[in-house]
C-alpha cells in the first residue's frame, strides 16, 4: 500500500509530506552547532540556545489539544480569506500543500487562490539564527494585494518557570521595537546578558508584540485577531505574554514574486554595553546580524553552506547494497538521527519536553558510538565532558546540562549501568581516529573539584566499580536499575506521586542484574584490547582474569536453562526465568550475555537467540519480555506499571533489538539479521503507516508489542539510542565494516542472497572504497581480502602511511 502521506526523495535526500494531517505530527530539526529548533511538518515547534530548558526563545506548549499548536507561522491575509502555507494554525482549506524535510532544513510551500508561498527553515553554520526564508509567488491571473503576519511567542527563556510561575512571569515581560526588528529583552536589564531578536529583512508595514491583542484574550491561534481583521495594532507587551508579528504588504502582480527572510536569533551581549540610555538596549549586535543577512545572496549561500556541511558529513560513509531501506537508511537518514541524538541526547522532541531531561549519561555514551566517525573532534570533547560528571566511587550522574555541564540529580542516580557505557564510548573513539591522547587528558570528578585525574582512570574506576559491587551470586548488582529504568528492584513504591528511580534504597540491597554482567564482559574485553594495543601487558592480564572471572559467574548463576535470566530481586527471586509466571524472558540479558562473549563455546549464545526468536520476535521487532505483566509486582517496580504491550511491559523496545540483530550477526546468520533489522525500520513502515503513525524516516523508541491493544503503532520518535546502535548493526554487524586499534577490519555477515555491495569508508583520513563479492551465497567468511591489488592474510586492513584512497576487494566464501 503506497503511503497517503508522503514519499521519499532519495535523490534530494529529502522526505516529501503531501498531506499536513500526517497520523502524528512529523518533525525534522535544523541546528547542527549550538542553536536548534524543533519543525514539524505544519512549521510547529520551538527554538533554543544550547539548553532547551534555560536558554528557550520560542513557547511551545506540549500536550495540547490540537496536538503541535504553536510554532513559526506565517498568516496570509488575500482579499479577507486568511491562511497559512503550512495549513496550520487557521487549517483552511489549501490548493497545494508540500513539506520537505532535507538535512538540517524544512521547506513548506502552501498555495492558494493563484498565491503561492514558499518558506525554508534553516540555521547557518556557526549561526545563533534560524532562518525563514519566504517567497511569494502570484500565480493567478489578477494583481494581489497582500498582508502578511508573521508570528512566534517568546518563552521568557527559562522553560519551566516560564510555564509556571505566572506571578511572575505575567509582570517582566519586555520588549523594544526598532526598525524591522522586535527585540525580546525580558530580564536583559538584570541578571541576563542575551535577548531574542525576531527581525524581517524586508521594510514592515505594521508589528505587534502583544499577544493579547494579536490573538485575542478568548480567541485561538486558528482565528488571530489581528491577522483576520487586516492591520496591526502596533503594540509593545508591559507583560503578560509578549510575542513577535511583523506586518507585511504586498502586491504583485500576475507572474510576479518576491523573495525575503525572517530571522529568529540568540545574541548574547558579551562585553559590550547593555544600554546606549536608560530602559534602551545597545542594538549593535542586532543590527549587525540583520544588516549580514540583508546583503544580496547572503540566505541563499548560507543555505547551499548547510547542504554541503552534510554531503561532506554522509560521504564518509555511504553503501549499496541490494536491500533499499538499509541503503536508504544508511546513507542518509539513519545517520542524520545519529547528528540529532548527539546534539540532544533525551532533552528536547515532541516527547521529551526539555524541561524535565538533560543529556543522559549513558545516552550520551551510546549515542557517540553512531557519531563518532562524523565529526570525532566534537566526539573527543563530549567524551570528556560526560566523564567530569562521574562520581570518585564510580557512579555518576544520570544526566547533566548542556549549558552547564553539571550533573543534573533531578532524575535519580545510582544507576548501575552506567559508568560502563563510558568505556565503550571511548574504545570506539580510539579505534575510529587512533588518538590514545584522549586517555591522558585530566578530567576530574564531579565530587572532588579541582581534580586531575584523567579519562583513563575514569575507566579504570569504571571497571573496578562493578567488579567491587556484587551481590551474593558474584554478579552486580543493580541499584535503582539498570540500563531498563523501569526494572526498579529496590523501589517498593506505593506512592503514584513518586519517582520509581527516586524512591527506595539502594544502600544495603542483593538485587542483581545479568544484563549488566553482559555488558562488563563486553566492557571488560574491550580495555583487555586496549590494553594489548598500548602495550601494557600486566593492565591486559589483570582485566582478562576480571572478564574469565565475570564469565564463569555468568555461566553458573545466570543460565536458566534455555535462556539467560534477566536479574536476581532483593530478597534474591530470579527475574526473567521459567519459575517467573510471567516476565518469563527478558531481551536485554540475552543480547549483551552473547555481545560480551557468554555462550560462546557451550552452545548458549545460539539457544539464548533461539529462545528470543521462538517467544519474543515478531514482524514489528522482538518483545522485550514475555509474558506481559498483568498486575503490579512491588518488587519489581515501574516496568510492571505500563499497560500490556506498551513501553517495558512487552512494548517492542527499538533500542535493545539490535542488541539481538548484532548477536545474530556474531553468530553468522545474516539472514535472520536483515530480518530483524527490518522488522523496526521505519521506511519499512509505510504499508502500515496508519497503524505506525510515527515518521517513516527516523527510529522511533517503541513500537507497541502484540499484547498491546494497538500492536504496531510507534511512539516517541527521534532521540532514541536505536539509531546508533542501528548504525553499528548495519555498517559493523551485517556490512562487517569495524574501525579497530590496528586498522579497519572487513567482516561481513550478510544475507545468502546477496551477490554483493559496495561501501565507501573514509577512515583515519583515507577513503576506502570497498567491493564485496559473494559468488558462493553464504552468509559470512573472508575467503580473500585484497587491499590496492595486495592480498592480505585475516580480514584487517592495516593503517596506510600516505595512501588517500584505497580500493579493497573481498570475497567470502568459507
């Protein structure tokens, strides 16, 4: 079934919306540095400075009823018949309507009555700006005189005092008018040193900065006073909620057009002079910024800037391959998420409010391993920036603000999972770039200011947390939880106005979690290799007898028979076993137990994927746990708390199927590999994209399992840890393409039917440009790797001294 909604245009790297009232509001962002804004496909949304909770220019409110109701919109008042090109928020009926979300923009182009509107949304490279560029076009027959209204309403900058603390915030409102620019300066006079400048690069014919005039005290955004009856008020806000309207007329005649921009910026004042008099700000960064994207073909090549910024970023690696979603992801939209989930972490989509999240710390550590090999040099400094927020004893703060980099507790700590993500992130960045300085750079710890110890003892610290903190059966414990949040095993809450992560104690408690073993086997393993490439031999024996010694714990304790267990509760009842009635088998345990080497030699790892296939796989991804739970388990907190089907109860978690994607891959079976990859992606979606609902262009978090009432349909799209990983499952696990210390390693596992594919790789400064055949149809097994013309013993390629392009030819075969 072709999807009613929309197409992709893989040729322009865009993906098209033909229909405004897509099934969920569909969003793209446009940022890439500091500054970004949230655009869905009816120009909804919001825009920030760094932190989408203490530096937000634009008021978004969530939840509301329509949904995605405020945003950067544009009236058209022709002749009395008012609209706008991106349908919303007057909804009126529209003779065209297109939406095109490129890579780091949005175009929407709205046509009626022999008027057509085109507005790009971008931000310039290095630019606290976003950027509207409009063009009008009369495509009629007749002259059209035209008024136009712009429209955004300013947050006060703080996003949750700005939603709740109207005692105040209805009383500091502040603006000034000059020219054709609103300047936002609420607070300017005190304690900040920024404003919000909302500026038009066209002469206004009228401007309005209150909202109560402009909309209407009893009136909605979709019939706006102002807009409707034709002509601005001229208002200045004392107050209550200012906003930012420029008037615009226009008249055209038939075939005529013309072209201008909006521009929505973050200007900090620095050290220049607040104010040239009293209550009158100093302007000149303002008008410096208008008077740069004034200039004749200034937004034209800003933009072309931001398109080459990303066919230079892509062409690191690009693939074709006979399955078209995973070229179509690969190439393009699964590492444009990779850019998004760096940049925000959890913090700020139509999910996660901003307010409520910073950026995670095991997120961010994830998050680097689909990134890093975009732009390592901002992959170094994020690494270093999650390691100063770890704890002296190891643990470390659940997130952290960007505008700070301070640890953020509102969330809870005592995560036990945590402080391994760190050595992932960083082997990942050493084997992508070869820069073991890293390790040696001072990074200090959050409790202990001041100090210098640097990242390798970060990992070290890391490593010796989990192996110190075991419970009765040697396997860690788990503390308020694990990498699932919901699985809460020393919570016991009763309260519903609680926290499950806050309450309860962790101090004292047994429970234990597999998952974790798992993971500090892979973690374990990965400083084992470290170690071997720096040459540190006693490092490198020490931390193979923690892996030997985890593993023999693991084989004992944790095997149930067909299946890993999930956890050990506190009073020491399994979790995730055949004794369970229900939450019999849990996901994640059998993902990291064989991505961490369990299983390997006894059998295990193939009967482990073998149970997940035959109880939690289906079309729509693998369950994380059957059976669902129906009733509240005390002792085992939130993940029982969700309906059947939804989120940790029996959802289809994304994030962790390609835990199970990559151990297929290990195993050599790509073929159920592509299977499960497939079952998640979201172009794959579009035959059921009335069920999917959500963007058939990014990952969503969850997908709701068979035990749900709506099986099939997605939730919280876009910053979810499913696109990294989903990153590695194609590029490391089926295409085999593996940055290591030494070199780049080719070891593919692959579906028997494909003949071959190509990936072009650029790598530590060299571009490989790789042919991989497949002339006997088996799923894995370099029979001959040749590098330039040389054949090469094993399946890595070392490290060339001056070549820029080298051509590498496989063939597998056993």
């Amino acid at each position: 079934m072709k999807n009613p909604y929309g197409y992709f245009d893989d040729a322009k790297r865009e993906y098209v919306i033909t229909r405004p009232d897509t099934p969920l509001p569909w969003l793209n962002y446009i940022g890439q540095d500091e500054f970004f804004g949230l655009c869905t496909n009816t120009a909804g949304g919001y825009t920030f400075w760094k932190d989408a909770k203490l530096r937000r220019l634009t008021r978004y409110r969530y939840n509301n009823v329509p949904m995605d109701l405020g945003g950067r919109y544009l009236y058209i008042n022709d002749n009395g018949t008012v609209w706008n090109p991106g349908w919303k928020p007057t909804k009126t009926k529209l003779d065209k309507y297109e939406c095109r979300h490129g890579l780091g923009y949005t175009q929407i182009i709205g046509a009626k009555d022999g008027v057509e509107v085109e507005m790009l949304f971008f931000v310039p490279i290095g630019e606290n700006l976003e950027v509207w560029k409009t063009t009008v076009r009369n495509t009629g027959k007749t002259t059209k005189d035209l008024k136009l209204f712009s429209y955004v309403e300013f947050c006060l900058f703080e996003a949750l005092n700005d939603m709740t603390n109207y005692q105040r915030t209805y009383s500091i409102g502040e603006v000034e008018v000059e020219g054709s620019a609103i300047y936002h300066k609420t607070e300017f006079r005190e304690r900040r040193s920024h404003y919000t400048l909302f500026a038009c690069t066209k002469e206004l014919s009228g401007f309005d900065t209150s909202r109560d005039v402009f909309v209407g005290v009893h009136n909605g955004l979709h019939e706006a006073q102002v807009p409707f009856a034709g002509n601005s008020k001229k208002t200045i806000a004392h107050g209550w909620n200012p906003i930012g309207s420029h008037q615009i007329n226009l008249k055209l005649e038939p075939g005529a057009s013309e072209t201008f921009s909006f521009l929505l910026a973050y200007v900090e004042q620095g050290d220049m002079p607040k104010f040239d008099k009293p209550f009158v700000m100093n302007k000149t960064k303002g008008k410096e910024l208008l008077a740069k994207y004034q200039k004749p073909g200034a937004v034209e090549d800003a933009f072309q800037s931001v398109k080459k910024l990303w066919d230079g970023l892509l062409s690191k690696f690009q693939v074709d391959c006979p399955d078209p979603h995973a070229s179509r992801m690969l190439n393009t939209w699964n590492q444009y998420q990779c850019m998004a989930t760096f940049n925000l972490s959890r913090s700020a989509s139509l999910y996660e409010t901003g307010i409520g999240r910073g950026m995670g710390f095991r997120d961010s550590n994830q998050d680097l391993l689909g990134f890093v090999h975009l732009i390592p040099e901002r992959a170094r400094q994020r690494i270093l920036d999650i390691a100063a927020t770890q704890l002296s004893d190891g643990t470390c703060y659940h997130q952290y603000q960007p505008l700070t980099k301070k640890g953020n507790a509102e969330v809870g700590g005592d995560f036990y999972d945590d402080h391994l993500w760190l050595v992932l992130s960083t082997c990942s960045y050493i084997k992508e770039t070869g820069d073991t300085s890293i390790l040696e750079a001072p990074v200090g710890y959050a409790d202990k200011p001041g100090s210098q110890d640097n990242l390798l003892h970060h990992l070290e610290t890391s490593i010796a947390y989990t192996l110190k903190n075991r419970g009765g059966r040697g396997l860690p414990l788990i503390g308020h939880a694990d990498w699932n949040d919901c699985l809460n095993l020393n919570c016991f809450s009763t309260e519903p106005n609680e926290s499950f992560q806050l309450a309860g104690d962790v101090k004292g408690s047994k429970a234990e979690s597999v998952m974790i073993a798992g993971l500090f086997l892979y973690a374990s393993r990965e400083m084992v290799s470290l170690y071997e490439y720096l040459k540190k031999p006693q490092d490198q024996d020490r931390l193979q007898k923690a892996y030997d010694g985890m593993l023999k714990v693991v084989e004992e304790q944790a095997w149930d028979g067909e299946w890993y267990t999930r956890a050990y509760d506190a009073k020491g009842n399994p979790v995730g076993s055949k004794v369970n009635e229900e939450g019999k088998i849990f996901i994640e345990s059998q993902g990291w137990c064989v991505l961490g080497g369990a299983g390997k030699d006894n059998g295990r790892a193939r009967q482990a994927l073998e149970s997940v296939h035959k109880h939690l796989y289906t079309s729509n991804g693998v369950i994380l746990q059957q059976p669902a739970y129906s009733t509240y388990h005390l002792e085992l907190g939130e993940v029982t708390s969700y309906p059947p089907g939804y989120k940790e109860n029996a959802g289809i978690f994304c994030h962790n199927n390609t835990w199970i994607n990559l151990g297929w891959c290990l195993l050599g079976d790509g073929d159920r590999a592509l299977e499960y990859y497939l079952s998640i992606c979201p172009s794959a979606k579009e035959e059921q994209i009335e069920i999917y609902r959500g963007e058939p262009y990014v990952y969503s978090q969850m997908i709701a399992g068979r035990d749900a009432a709506t099986p099939g349909e997605a939730k919280n799209s876009w910053l979810t840890g499913t696109a990294a990983w989903t990153f590695l499952t194609v590029s490391q696990g089926l295409l085999g393409v593996k940055p290591d210390f030494d070199g780049l390693r080719i070891d593919p596992c692959i579906p028997k039917g494909w003949k071959e594919f190509k990936v072009t790789r650029n790598y530590r400064g060299v571009e490989y440009q790789i042919l991989v055949l497949n002339p006997k149809g088996v799923c894995n097994g370099v029979r001959t790797l040749k590098a330039d013309g040389q054949t090469i013993d094993g399946n890595l390629i070392p490290i060339p001294s001056s070549k820029k392009v080298v051509k590498v030819e496989v063939v597998l075969g056993q």
